[in-house]
C-alpha cells in the first residue's frame, strides 16, 4: 500500500469522495505543513497540495489549515480531494503490460521490474499508472486510476487494480483489515537457520530521506519469512506480509542482518568469494524480490479468490547459478 498514513477512505460515487484522513508521525513532528504532506501524501506534488490548502480543502485537528503551519506527531489531518483531481491529471501512455485476470470490478496485473507505478517529481509518464488508463480509459473516474498498493520501481509481481469506485472502497478496507494475502520470493544475502517473523515499526529514516528504517515510533510493520532452499552464501525465502509499509521487506531483512541480495539501497552488495556467483550478483541489477501470490475477498463475489506466478526469469537465472556453484 501507499505510504500515505490513510486511516479512512471511502468513494461513494465519482461525484463526490470521503476526505482522506491522516495523523502526522513521529519523522514528520515539526516540519511545515507542505513538508509534512509531501511524505504523507506522496502521491500528491508539494504545489498541488499547496493550492489545496489555500483553497480550503484540507484541515488540521478540525481548523482550516495554512501553508506554513507547524504540525506536530498525533496531529490529525483532512483533506479533501477536489472532484477532478481523481485520475490526478495523468496522461495515458501506450506502454504493454501484461494482465493475468480482470473482470467488470478489478484486474490483477503482473509488473515487470524497472516500472514506476505513479508519476512522482522526476517521473510524470513511463509509470504503471499511465499504461493503466491507456489500457482502460474509465480508470480516470477511480482514485489513482484504480492502484490501492504499490510495489517498488524494481520488485516485479503481482498487483491488483481496483476498476470501479465500490471496488476500490473495499479493497482499501481489505488492506486495513489485513485480509488481503501478499507473499514475495526473495534471497537473503547469508544462511538463515529457521522461519521467523520480523515485527518492528518502520518510518522515514531520520538523515537519508529517500530511505526507510525500523525506528521507534515508526507506523507498525510484521512481516513472516519462511525458508524454501539454502544456497551458497544466499537464502532463498518466501516472506508475507501483515502490513504494507514502504519498503517494508527490503527493511526487515537489513534490520535481522540479511538484507536483499542486489538490493542497492539497503545493503545487499554481492558477498561471494566464487567469481561466477558474484559477477552473477553484480549484473543482476536489482533487489531480488518478487510478489509471486496475491489473494483476497473478490469485491463482488465476497468469494476468496488467489492468483500465483512462476519466478520471474533473471531470479530463476539466478538461483540457477547459486545452485550449479553449490554442485561444483
């Protein structure tokens, strides 16, 4: 999900949206109230949430808000989303991408690695959001053109996108209610010995912005591992998730000493003395993880429905080359 702190939304119609509500974290205690929603809202630019403030859509424990105002952790924050920012002003882009099953109420999709899936600062086309409204065009009458979670630029997998207004409400309050099941292939760098769960708050890191880190007052995060084969310096594991949080496997597994192997933000650098395995890990390009199983409670149907993949190629390549080093 978002790292947006939404504690309630609700879509009754495309006329008309609930506001989102939020409450401002620990990181985020002192910052000007423009700052502290870029990194509450960040699907939302700095400016356009500046013209909202001024425009009165957005309050602050119950007051209307001003730009410049400090806010501080447990503060309470509404905001209204005008009508006609619901697609978010995005523009539909040819770009393939792979379904595995839609019906009238969602689709469920498979993303590929490398793909952004909002346009942010920096990247406003080329995201999953702009394949999304190309693909179907009444998306831009649904928030964020139907994506209630996200996975990030370089984990491929499985996503669900919400095709109506009712089915997005309910698979937000699926994912607040934690009955939708997400479960993720990764390797670990070094030799887990035994399943386990991680459960430790995550929040912005305090000096590196673009990173996340288990700190104290950090929003809850549980994730449970499981081990599914040891291979030379590696562990290939199967993780699910309790909670969505930004992030959160890279985070967990750094936080227990086993972060992602090619993870370039959180530490998985190659650690192999074998020259295959670690030109292997060297050109692999990217965090190995991917979100290979999604289940949930079909909006229409309320009828638990599963959809799977087989490991994406270069993991498989991967772990192929971990298994002919553990032979020889």
């Amino acid at each position: 999900m978002s790292d947006a702190i939404i504690q309630s939304v609700d879509y009754t119609s495309p006329e008309e949206s609930d506001p989102l509500e939020a409450l401002i974290p620990f990181e985020c205690s002192g910052l000007r109230l423009d700052q502290a929603l870029v990194q509450i809202f960040p699907d939302f630019s700095r400016s356009r949430l500046q013209r909202w403030i001024r425009e009165g859509c957005l309050q602050h424990n119950g007051v209307p808000a001003t730009p410049k105002l400090k806010v501080w952790s447990g503060d309470r924050i509404t905001l209204q989303v005008p009508e006609d920012a619901l697609s978010d002003d995005v523009e539909a882009e040819n770009i393939p991408i792979e379904v595995v099953y839609e019906d009238d109420a969602l689709a469920v999709i498979n993303k590929p690695p490398g793909l952004v899936v909002h346009p942010g600062n920096g990247n406003r086309n080329g995201t999953l959001q702009n394949a999304l409204l190309h693909w179907d065009g009444r998306l831009s009458a649904v928030p964020r053109c139907g994506i209630v979670h996200r996975l990030d630029k370089d984990t491929s997998g499985l996503m669900v996108i919400a095709r109506t207004l009712q089915a997005h409400a309910d698979l937000v309050r699926q994912l607040q209610e934690r009955t939708v099941r997400r479960h993720y292939w990764a390797l670990v760098n070094g030799a887990l010995t035994r399943d386990g769960k991680v459960d430790a708050p995550i929040g912005r890191h305090p000096t590196q912005r673009i990173k996340m880190a288990v700190m104290p007052g950090g929003r809850e995060a549980v994730t449970h591992y499981t081990i599914v084969e040891q291979l030379p310096f590696h562990t290939w594991v199967e993780c699910q998730l309790e909670t969505g949080r930004t992030h959160q496997i890279r985070v967990h597994m750094q936080h227990i000493g086993h972060p992602l192997a090619g993870d370039p933000v959180y530490g998985g650098r190659a650690i192999a003395f074998n020259p295959t395995i670690r030109e292997a890990l060297t050109t692999f390009g990217r965090q190995a993880l991917q979100a290979f199983r999604l289940g949930l409670i079909h909006p229409h149907t309320q009828q638990h429905v599963e959809w799977s993949l087989p490991m994406v190629t270069d993991m498989a390549t991967l772990l192929n080359v971990l298994r002919e080093a553990q032979r020889d």
